[in-house]
C-alpha cells in the first residue's frame, strides 16, 4: 500500500469496443487505466478469447486482453471465465500491483444461457503484511438470477472470510433500483463508498450520459478516503459504463 492507501478502481470494459461495438478501443482503454494508476483493477468484460476478431481486427493486440493491459504495470492478475461460446469467451480479471495468496472463480450461474461468476482473491500488502480479501463481480439482468447470485457471493463470503478481514467487492451490479444493498448491509456488513463518501450511488450507465448506478464499490474493514466517477475525457468515448475509483485507508 503506497502513503496514500489502497487506490482501486472498477471498469465494465464492454470487450474492448465503444459504444454500439463500432470501434475496437482497447488501446485508447489500457492508456486511460495506466494513467488512473490504480492499485487494485476489478474488470468486467474482459474478452479472453475470440478467434473471429482476432483475424479481422487490424490492431487487435498478440497479448490476451489481460496481458495487454496488465504488462509492465499490474505484475499479479486472475481471469475467471464467466461466459463460453464458439468464437471465444469473456469474463472478469482482478490486476494487482500486489501479489495474489491465492484466487479462486466460482460459478453463479442459476441459469445455463446466462454464465456469470465471481471471481475471488486474497492479495497481501507487503509493507504491512496484511491480507485483504477482494471480489470481482457482474450479476445478471434478472432479478431472479441477481438474488440467487446475491445469496451464492453471501455464501462464499461467509464461508471464506473471516469477519474482521478487509473486503472489497466491486463490479457491474445491474442493481439499478438498489435491491442488493440492504442485504449487504445488514447480512454482510458491508458498505458502499459512493454512497458514503457522496450520499447516493454513482449514475455510470451509459457513459456519455449516466443515469442508472450499475457499478459499485462495497467494503468493509477499510477506512473509506474518496471514490469518483470517471466521466471525463476519454472515458466516455470508451465503454458503455463509466468506471469508478476508490481510494481506502487501513
């Protein structure tokens, strides 16, 4: 953790391409989070693979999306795989500046149409050896699914983190009328930083205008020092969500 704390920052990188998929962005994208100089980067979105863009594409880069934008700037990072098809598959990435002790994705699917994980890990900050336990999540557009994948990401918190440890989890909620949040609240004790910090949720969706709070940032066990939305050039000419970065203290 550098003097300033544990800066983070959450980002639904739509694969790569502007809104409406009309131009691959990816480059444009990595140049913006390096310059946001998070820490900690909860990415959903993230394309692992896809064979059809891969030869069609001019700049399409060698690296996998992860390697692209992790290389030279995030040394540890995870990817969980969260949807399959034939071309390929996509999912969410945690990048770190901090190492992993370990990570894990776990299936939250009630549905098989609708693939979706969470992607689980432990990163310890060596200037204070402490562990913090970190969450990447994108919950489905159903109502339904979102509660059942409520009570799974419950589930695993409960059985795999001890209370007293730092937690974070962050990611595309699709929970625009704030549903899950008094449920993290009071089973799970969690904050959201937005709505501490600013008195309301963050409108990122869609990016050129916001209105909808898709994506969050809950913690606790972490003291909260800011959190913003991103809404001003570049980014919303980049992905249909607005990223959000947050900054903690120990």
């Amino acid at each position: 953790m550098n003097k300033k704390g544990l800066r983070i920052l959450t980002y639904n990188l739509h694969k790569g391409f502007n809104v409406g998929n009309r131009r691959f962005v990816l480059h444009q994208i990595r140049d913006a989070l390096i310059a946001a100089d998070a820490d900690l980067m909860f990415l959903q979105e993230m394309q692992g693979e896809h064979l059809r863009h891969e030869k069609r594409i001019v700049d399409w880069p060698v690296l996998s999306q992860l390697e692209f934008i992790a290389e030279n700037i995030w040394p540890y990072h995870a990817y969980g795989k969260n949807a399959i098809y034939s071309a390929g598959h996509h999912g969410n990435a945690i990048l770190s500046k901090h190492p992993f002790v370990h990570w894990e994705n776990i299936n939250v699917s009630p549905f098989p149409w609708a693939s979706r994980s969470l992607l689980h890990g432990v990163i310890r900050l060596p200037e204070s050896n402490q562990d913090v336990h970190i969450v990447c999540i994108h919950f489905g557009l159903m109502g339904k699914e979102r509660r059942l994948q409520i009570a799974k990401l419950s589930a695993r918190i409960d059985s795999h983190v001890p209370h007293n440890a730092p937690l974070i989890v962050a990611g595309d909620f699709n929970d625009w009328l704030g549903q899950a949040d008094r449920f993290f609240h009071d089973h799970l004790g969690l904050q959201e930083i937005f709505r501490e910090t600013h008195g309301r949720y963050a409108r990122s969706f869609p990016s050129w205008l916001p209105f909808l709070p898709m994506d969050r940032i809950y913690y606790r066990g972490l003291i909260p020092v800011s959190c913003e939305r991103l809404t001003q050039a570049p980014w919303h000419t980049l992905s249909d969500h607005a990223p959000l970065t947050a900054s903690f203290a120990l």
